[in-house]
C-alpha cells in the first residue's frame, strides 16, 4: 500500500476520508465546532503545510552507540544528596522509564592547592586524586610511584554516578576526560587556565607526568567500581582562548602541537599500563577548531587516537569533520553540547529553548553523523537569582547551593521531554539513515524493521507528514509540545512548535 493511499496507525487503516477531515478540521480550527456550539472561537490557526519525508533506507550510515552526558559539575554536587533525590535523577537519565541514556562521561578533576581561595562556582571544583604532604612547598614535590601521594577517597560524589549508572544500564560506556592538570603540573598554579587565555597552562616537560596521572586514576577506578573506561580524553576545547586563571571553571588551552604531545604522551602511558582504554581527542569546542587542530597533528598522533570527539557549540565545517572521521576511519562523537536559545529567559515548561534544542540535534546528527550524541550537564543550577532573568542551561533545574543534606525541588524542562523524543527511540545498534528534509533526522534498526523519524516543527502551521517508504508500515507518532510531553497522539500531523517522533514498524 502506496503511502498517498492510505496511513497506518498501530495496524489500523485510516481512510482517506478520516485524513481529509482531521485536515479540514486544522484548516479551519476548532472554532468551527465551536461556533456550531455557541462558543467564542479563539482566532484561526495558520494553514497546514504538509511535508513529505523521504528517508534513505537504503542507504544507512553511522552505526549509533547511544546518548549520555557529563558527569563533572552536576554528578559532584548531586552525589552527595539524599538518596531518594539522586537515585530519582539517576532514574530520570538512565532508567528505562527515562531517558535511556547509556553514556557517561567521567571528568577527573585536576585540583587547586589546599590553600586556594575557593573562586569556582558550584559544583565546579572538581577535586583530584593526588595528596601534597606536610612541610613541602614548590610545585616539583609529586612523585606518583609513591603511594602516600594518591588520595583514592577524593570525588565520592561523581563516582556515586558511576556506580548507580552500572546498575541501570545493561552495557554502560563510560569515558574519562580532563579538563585541566593538576595545579602543581601548571604554569599558572591554577587549574583554570594560564594568565592569559591563549597561552598553553601544562609546564613544559610534564607531559608524561600528567598522562601517568590520568592513566592512573583511570586504572584504580576502574580497578574500584567494577567498570571499564573504554576511553580517555586528556585534552578539552584545547584551541581556544577560554581558559584563564581568573576564569571560574577548570580548563586549560593546548596549542596543537602541545595537544599531539599530550597525546602521545597519554598513549604510551596506556601502553606501559597494558589497558585496554582508547584515546579521544581532541574534545575541541567547534568543528573549524576540530579541523584546525587535526590538520596539525603528526601521522604518529593521528595513529595514537582511538576516538574523535568534537563539541557543537559551533556548527561551520562539520561536514568536513564528518569526512576526517571517514577518511581516518575512526569512531567519531558529538561529546559535549547544551545551547540553549539565547536570551531566553530560564522557563522550566516553555517551548522556546526546547525546539531550538532539538533542532541543534537533528542538525548534528545530520552533518556529522556522530557514533554518539552527548549532553554537558544534565543538571544546572536554578540562575533566576537576585532578578537575573536566567537561562535554560540543563534539562534538569535544581538548587545546587541548597545544603547537601536539605530536600532539594527538582525541576524536570521542557528540554528534557525534547531530549526523550529523541534517546528513548533512536537506540543503540540503529544506524542513522539520510532524510531528505532539514528539520528531520532518521535512524533504522539493526533488522530493518523499524524505522524512527524525529521531525521538529518550529513554527506556526501544523504539518502533514507523509513518509515515502515502499511496502507495508505500522506507524506510530509521539509529541513533545507546550501540552504534550512525550505522549502517544493518534494520527500523523505535527502540530506547531512541537518535536514529533514517528515509530515505523513492519
């Protein structure tokens, strides 16, 4: 049955004459019914735009691992809350009544100096595994063949989320990352960057120190929770000029011939480890950056590198990273975004923020067609403080000031209901599939039985959507609107400013 003859919901035929009318029905608004009642018509939606999707099923591409996010910031403060709130928002994440995330991405902390000011913001002073002894002073007293300078008891909040994501995921995949060496490895003696932002914070000569410092702390947490990291990232967003010592976050700039010797460095440490974990880099913040450092890597680095992660905070060139995944051909993820709409104010239900969420996803998914897509931070703070208007950073909000022993509300968004359009349907072992329309990302099962299209709608009219496959389809449809929250509609028109996923089976 040729789709322009009939559609197919949950094996039941709906006559052309049903369509017709449920169009008829959004053409003229409710307020036809509801003039032949009496009532006040509220004023007419605008007309229907139907849109015909064409996946290519015969030609998937990228096979998908998964979606996930970055412990880091939100895991070391939510850690540490009451049990009932954080095994909810492990729930919310990982569970399978959640979001069904699969991936976790694990930050070891670098550490300022016990004797620091505390200038970080909440949650962000991650610590790390090393401890100074009395009475030395200087930065050239660590030694780590000597175990009276690990402290393994450090960061037992985050690890809390690597052991509650063990238990909820089946095959959970796990990677490590820096943000920033430990303080005494630094030129600055901070870990938020060097003085100034473009220069490189790593100490000449301590590449191998660092790399055996996170190689190590990747090992023993391995060793202690049971877990494999089948990654490590010893560089973050290295091309850039965002890291400096009064910044209030860790972070470090690498020039790229600084980031290949960190590398190279990191390699031979796994090596001499015997472990099995994998290099990702360069975790660069933007796809022209990602190109740029790439292009100055030595064939030896290059070779060293088992993953290439890249963020999507900025958009140019992407597919030129796409074709440097296929041409090397390495295992590429998006691995760190949240962006918000700018200028939108922090709304926990509103809609603004999550459609423009959904569609900087169906955009990467499109153009880099990643291995994996990637969260920053699940959990932000609530930022309507003091009569700042806030922003919608998160798709979770909560107090992260509030006393770690204290309730704490917890805020689920609009954006997290966005997120669930796409990680609930689109699953581990799909393979992403070309559609030929922009606002829709597609994704078939492992069999070719099932077939799921995420389409967002931005604007004002409803939208007809029509899919162009050959033979017989069951069809389902889920909505993510300003009243739908990822719940099942009958039939198939998208309707305004929603995130609608179809759910084709045969």
């Amino acid at each position: 049955m040729r789709w322009g003859d009939a559609r197919v919901k949950n094996g039941t035929i709906l006559r052309k004459s049903c369509l017709a009318a449920a169009v008829l029905a959004l053409i003229l608004g409710p307020g036809a019914a509801q003039a032949a009642q009496g009532q006040a018509a509220p004023p007419p939606a605008d007309r229907p735009v139907p849109v015909t999707l064409r996946p290519a099923i015969d030609r998937p591409s990228t096979v998908f691992e998964g979606w996930g996010t970055a412990l880091a910031w939100f895991a070391h403060v939510t850690g540490g809350w009451p049990e009932a709130e954080r095994t909810r928002l492990a729930d919310l994440f990982y569970g399978p009544q959640g979001l069904g995330w699969t991936i976790a991405r694990y930050n070891i902390g670098g550490g300022n100096a016990a004797d620091t000011p505390p200038y970080m913001k909440v949650g962000r002073a991650v610590p790390g595994f090393w401890r100074q002894p009395a009475g030395v002073t200087g930065k050239d007293w660590w030694r780590a063949d000597d175990p009276a300078m690990w402290d393994w008891g450090q960061d037992a909040n985050q690890r809390w989320w690597l052991d509650a994501i063990t238990a909820r995921v089946k095959q959970p995949i796990f990677e490590a990352f820096s943000n920033s060496p430990p303080w005494f490895m630094t030129v600055s003696g901070r870990v938020s960057g060097a003085e100034k932002g473009t220069d490189d914070n790593l100490r000449p000569g301590q590449e191998a120190a660092f790399a055996t410092y996170l190689v190590r702390v990747t090992d023993e947490l391995q060793r202690r929770h049971h877990l494999t990291f089948r990654t490590l990232s010893p560089v973050n967003e290295p091309n850039t000029n965002y890291w400096f010592a009064a910044n209030t976050q860790e972070g470090a700039h690498w020039s790229p011939a600084r980031q290949a010797q960190m590398i190279d460095a990191t390699a031979a440490a796994l090596k001499a480890k015997r472990l099995s974990t994998v290099i990702a880099a360069p975790d660069e913040t933007a796809s022209h950056l990602f190109v740029q450092d790439w292009a100055a890597y030595p064939p030896a680095t290059r070779a060293a590198i088992g993953q290439l992660n890249v963020h999507s905070y900025g958009t140019v060139h992407q597919t030129a990273v796409r074709d440097i995944a296929r041409a090397s051909g390495i295992k590429m993820w998006m691995s760190e975004n949240d962006t918000p709409l700018s200028g939108d104010p922090e709304d926990l239900t509103g809609m603004a923020t999550p459609l423009a969420f959904a569609e900087h996803v169906v955009g990467d998914l499109k153009r880099l067609e990643p291995a994996a897509w990637v969260f920053w931070q699940a959990v932000e703070d609530l930022s309507t403080r003091k009569g700042e208007k806030g922003s919608n950073w998160g798709i979770v909000k909560a107090d992260l000031m509030g006393a770690a022993d204290q309730p704490h509300a917890i805020h689920v968004t609009g954006k997290y209901w966005a997120m669930a359009q796409f990680s609930r349907y689109i699953r581990p072992g799909d393979r992403l599939v070309p559609v030929d329309d922009m606002d829709t990302v597609g994704a078939l099962s492992p069999d070719g039985r099932r077939l799921v299209l995420v389409h967002v709608n931005p604007g004002l009219s409803p939208r007809p959507l029509s899919v162009a496959v050959p033979g017989r389809w069951q069809r389902r449809m889920i909505v993510t609107d300003a009243v739908h929250k990822s719940v099942d509609i009958a039939g198939d028109i998208a309707p305004p400013q929603s995130v609608v996923t179809l759910i084709l089976t045969r």
